[in-house]
C-alpha cells in the first residue's frame, strides 16, 4: 500500500540557496541607502504592486473579489502545508448534542434501520444493498495506484453490480461473503493505523452493522490517503513556495490595489520611529546638523518585524503580506511573554535571595517549573496575573526556605518575604524596571537573530539575565527568524516597492536622478 511507513517532512525547512540569492537580488537595492536610485526603480514585481501609484481607485466587481478571496485561501493553504509539519485534514464532527448532530443521526438510523428490514423480509429486498455495494467498490478503485490493474479487476470482477443484482433476482446472493471480500481489501489498501478497525469489522456478525461500519472506515482511509498525499507534495511545496506565494500575492492585489494599505502603514511606522530616533541623535549638543538624517531600508524593515513581537492580535490587523502567519506569529509572542515573565521572577530572585542560595541549580530549576506552570495562559483575558504572581511570590518563599533549612541555614525573615512577593506582584505594573530591561534584552536578542545569514551558523550570545531561558528562547528565536526570512523572501520586491514610496519621495527622486545623470 502506498502510504505505509511513510515518513513526515520537516514543514519549516529552511528556503534554499537559489531562494536566498532571489531574494538577495530582489531586495539587494535595499542594502543601503546611499545607493543610487537607479537600482531602486528595477524591480521584478509589476508596477501594480506599487503603493506610489497615484491612478485613481477603480471600481472592484463582485467576481475579482471573489477571485482574491480564492487566492488568499489557496495560498494560506498551500503556505501551511509547506511550513506546517504537523498539518493533516480531519473529519468534520458535528456535536451530538447539536440541532445539526441530531438531524443527522436519526437520518443515517433510519436508513439503516430501513436496509435491516428489507434484508430481513421473506423473500429479501437487495436493492438498497447492491447500491451500497456499487459506492463501496467506486471507494475502493480510487485508493488503488494507476499500476493496480490485477486488484482493479479483481474488484470490478467481485462486486460487479449486475452480476449481483442476477444473483439477488435468483435469491443466490451472498451479502456476507461480499462484506467478507470489501474487508479483506481494505486490510490490503489501508494504512497500518486502522488495522484495528479492520479487525474489529471481522468480528461483528451484524450484517448492516458490518455494512455501517465498512463505510465509516472507508471514511478514515479517505482521510488517511489525502494526508499521505498532502505529505507527499510537501517538499515540492516547499521548493515553490516563494514563488508561488508571490504571484498569488501579486493577483491579489491585481484584483485589490488596497491589499498593501496595513502593510504600508505598518512599515511607514517604523520609518517615522527611525527618522525621529536620528533626529533627536543629530540634535545633541555639539552635534553637526548640516545633513538630512538617512535611514537603511534594511534597518526600517527589521524592526518593522520587531513590532510583530508585541503587536496586539486582538485588537490590531496585521500587515497582509504577514497573515499566512498570523496564528504561528500569536503563538510566538504569547509564549515569549511568558518566558519575558520567568525571566524577571528568576532575575528577582537572584538579586534578593541569590547569595543565600548559590550552588544549587536543583532550586533555580524548580522554581522555573512552578513559574511555567502558573503562568500558563497568561495572555488569555480571563487570566489574573497579579493573583499568579502573587502565588508564585509566596510558593518562592516557600521552595528557597526549604532548600535553606535542608543546608541548616536559617529561613528568609517576614520581611524578606513579603518584599519578594511584593516585587514579584509590581511585575505587571507599568514601566515597570525589571520588566523593561528584560523586554529590551530580549528585543536586542531577537534583532541580532535577522542580522545573521540565513540559515545561520550559530545562534548569537544570550543577553545577561536570560541565561534561565536561554534554551527555550533560542529555540523561539529560530521559530521567529524562519518566518522572518521566509517573509523576506516571499514579499521582497512589495516591500522594496513600498520602502522607495517612504524613503525616496518625489522630491528625493528628482535629485538621485540627476546625480545619476551627471555622473
């Protein structure tokens, strides 16, 4: 059987060298900005992606809405199933206790309620069996390979329904014998993992019940033979990925010219940020002030993915070049807030209580367990951090007074106690110092990880403070820059686009032409 054994893909693969050098061409104009502008007006993507494009908005029907709506679902769909190692398709379960669910069963019993009686009349109605029979043998063709002439024959020969319906006209058919046959063929054609639904179906003696539940593993292996195919065509989605997500992206914004308005808005964010960051540096006393402050496309764009860190998913869209990703993306920030907050207890800890404790690593692993465990689901609104933090104050006390009485050393005072706890409760105040430095070490860590080639040769060096998660901080890290250049790679030439909007306007194009000119 084609899929036995198989082995998944590894869904977040690293892009290729051949992917890394086209993105490298598309956005090598965007290296520094003192290039002339000459390499920024050669792009690859079309002049439609262009954010500066000054036509007037045209009319959109119903039907190019449509058609972008199409392709956003089928390249979501394909991005996940090439980065997604763990992407498979399940069955829909309708709740039992829903109206849906309900329906349902009672219809599908009273078929089977109808196919027991008719099998069960003197003389027998088959009919309603051959039919079954008819689908289940269509089932079973299309699960074989285009090399499995002998098994389609075989089949096509078995469950010929006009063969049968001569039979069931003579009272010579043989209904069990039939089941016993579409049995043995799906224990040949099934996957090792419904092995024991096969069994079970040889045990049950009920015909209809045995007719039930042929189909609702028929079902299974349907699912079972989608999957395997979506695990065969991972690697070559993974190949084409990047160019197949750009021109889907680029018909979608054929289709709708405002599909790049979050993302301009996103990176014109940063570029402001920068622009006022330089200007307060060029105003410093003493400072030369002559010339205009210049930004590196680069830099802009990095930190523009920096924000991405502690962007608020519920309240704020994300960029639309970023929402294949959008869910990974959540799911990364929650779980570095919450590291972001281990960090801080350890680093409370230590500077209170370190010197009474040096020399047992035993302790500092413990009472990270306990900070992972009451802080899981912290970003969930219902979730009261203050009470937790509390609990992991008093649970600290609890866990370094018994590693003091264990050495005989006397236990920490009340007063020690209590400004533990207290210091651990003002984490989730505002501007709050321990919280901002961790969160600054943290974002100067993860900058350093889109400074690094892709892939990289080793991680950077974890900042001071952060060593308690250094391992699951490196292992997000890596999660994180996968993203990132795989982005950057898929979206370069957009971006490229939308960066000379914002940092060589018309006025600043005038001016590198006729240097270029000049030249």
């Amino acid at each position: 059987m084609p899929f036995n054994g198989e082995k998944q893909c590894v869904g977040e693969d690293q892009p290729s060298d051949s992917d890394s050098s086209r993105f490298s061409e598309s956005m090598a104009s965007l290296s520094d900005y003192e290039c002339s502008r000459q390499s920024f007006t050669s792009d690859s993507s079309s002049k439609s992606s262009s954010p500066a494009s000054t036509s007037p908005p045209r009319v959109v029907t119903f039907d190019e809405v449509m058609a972008a709506a199409r392709n956003l679902s089928n390249m979501t769909l394909a991005h996940e199933i090439a980065v997604n190692e763990n992407f498979q398709l399940k069955q829909d379960a309708l709740p039992e206790s829903s109206l849906a669910g309900r329906v349902r069963h009672i219809v599908h019993q009273a078929f089977w309620d109808v196919l027991e009686s008719e099998l069960n009349a003197e003389p027998p109605e088959y009919e309603h069996a051959i039919k079954l029979f008819e689908e289940i043998r269509e089932i079973l063709l299309s699960f074989l390979t285009p090399g499995g002439n002998r098994l389609r024959n075989q089949i096509c020969e078995v469950l010929d329904t006009d063969l049968i319906r001569q039979q069931a006209e003579h009272s010579a058919v043989d209904i069990q014998g039939l089941a016993n046959y579409v049995i043995s063929t799906m224990g040949k054609l099934c996957a090792p993992v419904r092995d024991d639904d096969i069994r079970e179906l040889k045990a049950t003696n009920n015909i209809v019940e045995v007719l039930r539940q042929i189909f609702h593993v028929l079902d299974l292996m349907k699912m079972d033979m989608v999957n395997f195919t979506i695990r065969s065509l991972r690697p070559h989605l993974q190949r084409q990925l990047i160019d197949y997500e750009r021109t889907k992206f680029q018909e979608i914004l054929e289709e709708t010219p405002s599909a790049l308005d979050q993302t301009t808005e996103w990176i014109k964010e940063s570029v402001h940020e920068e622009l006022l960051s330089l200007s307060e540096a060029t105003l410093t006393p003493g400072a030369e002030n002559h010339s205009k402050p210049s930004l590196s496309p680069t830099l802009v764009l990095n930190n523009s993915y920096l924000k991405l860190l502690q962007w608020d998913y519920q309240k704020k869209e994300l960029p639309e070049t970023l929402m294949t990703d959008g869910a990974r993306l959540q799911e990364l920030t929650e779980k570095l807030n919450q590291l972001k907050m281990i960090a801080c207890l350890a680093l409370i800890t230590n500077n209170m209580v370190g010197a009474l404790t040096d020399g047992q690593p035993e302790l500092a692993v413990r009472l990270k367990r306990i900070s992972a465990v009451l802080l899981e689901g912290m970003n969930k609104e219902t979730f009261n951090l203050k009470e937790v933090l509390n609990s992991i104050g008093i649970q600290t006390c609890v866990e370094v007074n018994k590693t003091l009485m264990e050495r005989g050393l006397p236990a920490l005072n009340a007063e020690v106690q209590a400004n533990l706890v207290g210091q651990f409760s003002s984490i989730e105040e505002e501007d709050n110092p321990i919280w901002s430095l961790i969160d600054k070490r943290i974002q100067l860590y993860m900058k350093s990880l889109l400074c690094l080639p892709s892939p990289p040769r080793c991680m950077p060096p974890v900042p001071g403070g952060l060593a308690v998660v250094q391992q699951e901080l490196e292992s997000l890290g890596s999660q994180y820059a996968n993203i990132v250049n795989l982005n950057k790679q898929v979206y370069g030439p957009f971006y490229a686009n939308i960066l000379r909007k914002l940092l060589f306007g018309e006025e600043a194009t005038g001016k590198a032409e006729a240097s270029s000119s000049t030249n």
